[in-house]
C-alpha cells in the first residue's frame, strides 16, 4: 500500500486582488506534508498576492483555502500564525531599531513562549551569524544577514507551513546559497515550505514541486524536475539556457 502524505495546504478556486484589480483568478495549489512547492512566473503575475491571501492579509473574493484541514478561508493573520502559518514577506519588514534579538522574540509572541530559549538555540545553530549579531539593532545588518533574521523570525513561531516571498532577492550570491542551504536542512528536518522566487532556476532546483503562474491563473504545475526540463519553461520563465555554471 502506498502512502499518501497529508495535504497541509489546499486552495481551491481563489479569486483576490486589491478593490475592484482582480490579481489572482480561480487558483487551484496544493502542498503537501514535508515539501516545498515554489511558485515562479514573471513579475505581477500575482505570485506574492497569493501568499497574502494564504495568510490574511489579503481577503480572497472567491474560493476556498484549508490548512491541516481547517478552512482559514478568510481568518485573520494574527489567528493564521496561530494556527501554524509563517510568511517571510518580500522587504523582510524587520523592526529596525530593535536588536536581532528583539525582534526574533516577536516572532514567538503568539504562542507560550516559556521555552523560547530552546528556540532561539536552534536559529542560532541555523544562522550564526545572528548570534554573533543578537545585541546589534537590525537596521546595522547586512541585507543578508537582515534576510537570515526574517526567516529566523518567523521560524520562533514554530510554524507548520513555512511562506517565503522572494527570499534571494538584492542578495550576494555566497549568502543566496546559505539561504537556500538553511530551507534544504529545514526541509529534511520535516518543516513544509511554499516558496515564491525570482531565480525560477534556482527555485525549482531546490523545490519537490513547482506551479508557474501567468497573469493571475496558473499556467503550468508538475515535478520540479519536468519544469526545470520543459521547453516552455525554460524559454519563458528561465531565460536562454546557457549550460554549465548555473549557480545552486
């Protein structure tokens, strides 16, 4: 007998946008337990509305979306984060004058937070760097090491569902590579990963699975690896093909 892994994430049908923009039209995504699924497709093809719209902070006109099979079609984003969702936005909207510490508190703030220093451990071991860094106010780091405390802030929330909007974007690539080190060791520890990036390539080589989006619908979905070999694909979303040297 096979098994079948539990769906933690389905969105089925959603339509959402902004007033009477329409952005994201009739999105039908599934995420299964212990993935990461990305999605790609060119810039405003509503990638990033999706994510909010996942979390709460954009309230979906159509459709239905389940987490661990409980409807949070329209739950609030303080609830969202209750329930076991975590989003890295794009912009990381770190607390600047507050120190890594700080803000890596905050991001424990909606659960029991008694055993926070356990926590705390393990985004150390994760990223270093912040721990070399946990005094410093967040406005005095890199923009790496910025990118390295969002994920590591959300992660304090002990999230089932991990969202990552654009997380290589601006970045160096030596640090690109260490985030992505970190979400391939998360992974194989068990968490589930819904990732949108910029670098298609890079995504999908690191992704289980993958769905393209085009102008608010998704064009495409399948095997990370069939994407990354679709003539479509690659023309469109990955640029010419230039063969070895490809970053990973």
């Amino acid at each position: 007998m096979s098994y079948e892994p539990r769906i933690v994430l389905s969105v089925e049908g959603v339509h959402a946008g902004y007033g009477h923009v329409s952005v994201v039209r009739g999105i039908d995504l599934r995420v299964a337990e212990g993935e990461l699924v990305t999605l790609i497709g060119a810039n405003g093809a509503g990638k990033s509305t999706l994510l909010k719209t996942i979390v709460g902070l954009v309230s979906p006109t159509a459709g239905t979306i389940h987490f661990l099979e409980q409807d949070i079609t329209r739950m609030r984003p303080d609830r969202a984060v209750r329930a076991g969702l975590a989003l890295v936005p794009e912009g990381r909207m770190l607390f600047g004058p507050m120190t890594v510490e700080e803000n890596l508190e905050l991001g424990a703030h909606a659960r029991d937070r008694s055993d926070s220093a356990e926590d705390l451990k393990r985004v150390f071991d994760l990223f270093p760097v912040l721990q070399e860094r946990r005094s410093q106010t967040a406005a005095t780091l890199s923009g790496g090491e910025q990118q390295m405390l969002a994920v590591a802030r959300a992660l304090m929330a002990r999230p089932r569902l991990l969202l990552l909007d654009e997380p290589s974007l601006g970045l160096a690539p030596k640090v690109i590579k260490e985030i992505f080190a970190a979400l391939d060791r998360l992974k194989a520890e068990g968490l589930t990963i819904l990732l949108v990036e910029q670098d298609a390539r890079l995504a999908l080589k690191h992704a289980d699975r993958g769905y393209v989006m085009r102008t608010g619908s998704i064009a495409l979905a399948g095997n990370a690896a069939d994407l990354l070999a679709d003539d479509d694909v690659r023309l469109i979303y990955l640029g010419a093909w230039h063969g070895e040297g490809e970053s990973s």
